[in-house]
C-alpha cells in the first residue's frame, strides 16, 4: 500500500510542476508506439508458449498415466505372489488397491488420447490385454484362496502373465515416444519463434533508446522545475517515514507477546516434565528394591524365581528407565531453550568444538529401542568434527532423525544411516538417510515451509520442525536440501561451514 501511494505522490508532482512540450508528446508517443508493437509480439509468443505448454502437460499426463498404468500392475503382480507364497492376507491389501486404482487409470488414458488416431487403437489395446491380465490374475488369487496352489501355480509358470505385461508395456512404450516426438517437433517451432520474437524486440528497444536519448536532452532544460517538485516530495517521504516507524513499532509489539506467549506455554510444559522425572526416579527405585529381594531369593529359594521375571526387573526395566530418562532429558533441553529464547529474543551461538558422531549417537540412542524392536536398525558412520553451537547442532540433527523414526514405510523396518565428510572450501556435508516414505518431488521445497506438511497425514504434528531445521542451519551458516522420491527413503543433505565465524551471524 506504501509504494503504490508513493509512486501515484511522485507522479501527481511531476505532472503539476513539470509541463512538457510538443516534441517530447511526440517522441513519447512514437516510443510507446514501438513499445506497444513490442509488446504485442510478446503477447503473441506468450499465447504460442501457452499453447505449447498445453500440448506439453497433456503429453506428459499421457506419459504418466502410462507408467503409473504399468507401476500399478506391478503392485498387484506383487501382492498376487506374494499372497501365493505366503497365502499371507496382508498381500491381497496391495493387490486389491492395485486393482481398485487401474480402471480409473485407463480411462483417464483413454479420454487423453480419444483425439489422437494414432494412440487411440494402443489405448484400446492396453485395455483389452489388461482385462485379460486382471482376470488371469484373478484366477490365480482364487486358486490359492481355495488351496488350489499347484494350479495357480501352473497358471504363473505358462507364462501368458508375462507375455500380456511386455505386450502393455510395448505399448506404452510406444505411446511414450509418440509423444516425445511430437513434443520434439513442437520444441524446434517454439525455439525458431522465440529467435523471431528475440530480434524484434532488441530491434525496437534499441529504437526505444534512442528516442529516450532525444527525450532526455529535450527534458534537460526543465531539470530546474523539477528541483522544486522534489522539494515537495521530501514533504511525502517525511510522511511516509512516520508511518512506516509506526508500523515498525506495531511489529515490535506483537513480537514482543509470541515471546511472552513461548515463555508461558514453555514455563506450564516443565510441570508435567518434572514430574515424569520424578516418577521415573521412584521407578529405578522400585527396580532396584526388587532387583534386591530377587538376589536374596536366589540364595534361598532359587526354586521359586521365574526367568522371564528376573529378565524384565534386571534388563527390561533398567533398559525403559534409561529410555525414559533420555527422552525426558532431551524434552528437558528443548524447553530449556525456548524459554532462553523467550526471555532474550535470540539465544548468542556459542561457538566449541564437537565430537559428530559422539553427539549424532547420543540422539540416535534416543530413538534407537523403538526402531530395533521394529527389526530396523539405525547407525552413524565416522563423522568429521566441526566448531559450532552445540544446541543448534543437536536440534537439527534429533528434528531429522525424529521425522525418519516417526515416517517409517509400512511395509519394511528402518533402515537409517546417518554419514558424513570433509568437502573443499572449508565445508563439511552431512547425510541423512533412510528407507522410509520418502517425499514426492513436488513437496521437496513445501516440506520446509512453515505449518506446511506433505504426504498422508496419519502422523501427529503442526508442521514445524523442517522450518524451524532450515532456520537454524542458515542461522549456522549452512544450507539443506532433499533428496527423495516418494516411497524410496529421504536423504537430507546437511553442509556446515568447519569453523563457525558469530561475528558473521
């Protein structure tokens, strides 16, 4: 609103103060003749590069319908074995999903080359091998449902499954390099159009130019005029500078109540947390008071100890005691710091040397019970030390390695691996890497925005965590970025200057 305002001031002033002559009402007219036929080759190109765009995202969503046509098949191919195998009911889930999705597929294929004579007659095809697919595989999944496993298995080894998978593919595969040439074609046409447009539009900004020249050696001589019209705006900026030092204070304002805000919800959040280190304490108590009387039953009356018992008081019991007791530290700090930040608005780096892959398994520790239960695993290869903020280092890192604990993929344990290494410039590079979800590449940029969350929503959280990561490690001077594809794991690529320079913050 503030610019818009200026810019309408400034004009208002000149058009009061600074009369112009014939001439330059003429040379402007002439350049905003030029400008116009400029402008309406652009607006011509613009309308081609539309157009092309159109064809381009309806070739692709041919292409896509294709593959994800050929990938859903294979899930069912899967699940359909996979239950023959293990005759495992879970297999049918990924089977049936499969087949409840590819009639929409195929259709959604058909209408985007209903047009097209030459694709029309494949999509047709793909169709009608595909029924057959789907009932082959129907039977097959019958069969073992009724014991019959030799029979669906003969029905497998004949080999027809195979034979009407490589004929769809064929198919899609020719679809799919239709399109690419076309789309090679169209490609050339845009490029010799956009050469066309190019040279026009240098040709009439040089014109332009030049006219803007004369125009301003023309408007030299009312250069005086115009000092007073400056005056005047003076006057506006003093009005503008006002109002933006109150706006500024407004802001100040409402920073100054989400700090109040952050210090109360944390101040209220350490009640509960004391009090689960308390009863966690009294917990270790109790295991050791019973870890006592076990020892003296063991010397007197061995014959009523049971074995799974004395495990859960001498191992289990220590072994969630000490979970709880990490967990609950690292909440611990993680108030601790909010409340710092609450009560001095932006918490001074300090700056020391850390042992990585000492701090990285310290979080990992963290989370590792669950993940091994799964039959997951989660390791940290050697990493190289760098000089940074402890604080800042272990929340980025514990938000990353949380987010893989919590997003594993259904169907396999964890595998994560966190790994690290020296690169030119002064730098050192960190990665991060599982085998979970993964995140579709549209969302790679969305997932680190802030309240923004991608993929299904089946797990607890508001969204902040990969914002509040990117903002710390910019804050150390480092960048992140993400490497995933949606069901293949994540890889978050950390790099962080060796030495932290704070008087560069």
């Amino acid at each position: 609103m503030i610019a818009r305002a200026t810019v309408s001031d400034r004009f208002n002033v000149i058009r009061k103060f600074l009369p112009l002559n014939r001439a330059i009402v003429a040379l402007l007219a002439l350049a905003l003749a030029l400008l116009l036929a400029v402008n309406i080759a652009t607006y011509v190109m613009v309308q081609r590069a539309a157009a092309y765009n159109d064809v381009v995202s309806h070739s692709k969503h041919t292409q896509l319908a294709g593959w994800e046509l050929i990938a859903l098949l294979t899930d069912a191919e899967t699940g359909q074995r996979g239950y023959m195998l293990t005759a495992q009911p879970s297999y049918l889930a990924v089977y049936r999903n499969a087949l409840e999705r590819l009639p929409a597929v195929i259709d959604r294929m058909d209408t985007l080359v209903t047009e097209n004579p030459d694709l029309a007659p494949r999509a047709a095809r793909i169709r009608s091998l595909y029924a057959e697919r789907r009932e082959l595989m129907t039977e097959t999944v019958e069969l073992t449902r009724m014991g019959r496993i030799g029979e669906a298995v003969s029905l497998v080894r004949s080999g027809r499954g195979k034979e009407l998978m490589d004929a769809m593919r064929e198919e899609v595969s020719r679809i799919g390099a239709y399109e690419e040439a076309r789309l090679t074609t169209l490609t050339n046409s845009s490029k010799r159009a956009q050469a066309y447009t190019l040279s026009f539009n240098i040709l009439g900004t040089i014109l332009v130019l030049m006219l803007g020249l004369i125009s301003a050696l023309l408007v030299r001589r009312q250069f005086a005029t115009l000092m007073a019209a400056q005056k005047q705006l003076d006057q506006i900026n003093i009005g503008l500078e006002e109002e933006v030092r109150e706006r500024t204070s407004e802001l100040v304002r409402a920073n100054e109540e989400i700090q109040r805000f952050a210090y109360i919800v944390s101040h209220d959040l350490r009640a509960p947390l004391v009090n689960v280190m308390g009863y966690t304490s009294e917990l270790e108590q109790v295991g050791l008071a019973l870890d006592s009387h076990l020892k003296m039953l063991e010397e007197k009356q061995p014959d009523l100890l049971d074995e799974e018992i004395v495990r859960g008081v001498r191992e289990d019991v220590p072994e969630a005691v000490g979970f709880i007791r990490a967990s609950t530290a690292k909440m611990d700090g993680l108030i601790k710091a909010i409340l710092q930040l609450s009560r001095e608005g932006r918490r001074p780096l300090a700056v020391e040397k850390l042992d990585m892959t000492e701090v990285v398994q310290g979080l990992i520790d963290a989370v590792a019970h669950p993940i091994v239960e799964s039959g997951g695993e989660a390791r940290v290869e050697a990493l190289p030390d760098i000089a940074s903020d402890r604080l800042s280092i272990e929340q980025i890192f514990g938000n990353l390695i949380d987010n893989a604990a919590k997003y594993q993929h259904p169907e396999r344990p964890l595998q994560l691996v966190v790994k690290g290494r020296e690169v030119e410039g002064g730098w050192v590079e960190f990665e991060i890497c599982d085998n979970g979800r993964g995140v579709a590449t549209k969302d790679h940029e969305r997932i680190f925005e802030l309240f923004r969350r991608s993929g299904k929503q089946d797990r607890p959280g508001e969204g902040v965590g990969l914002a509040f990561v990117r903002s710390a490690v910019r804050r150390l001077g480092g960048t992140i970025r993400l490497d995933s594809d949606l069901g293949d794991g994540a890889t978050f690529i950390l790099r962080f200057p060796r030495q932290l320079n704070v008087r560069a913050e």
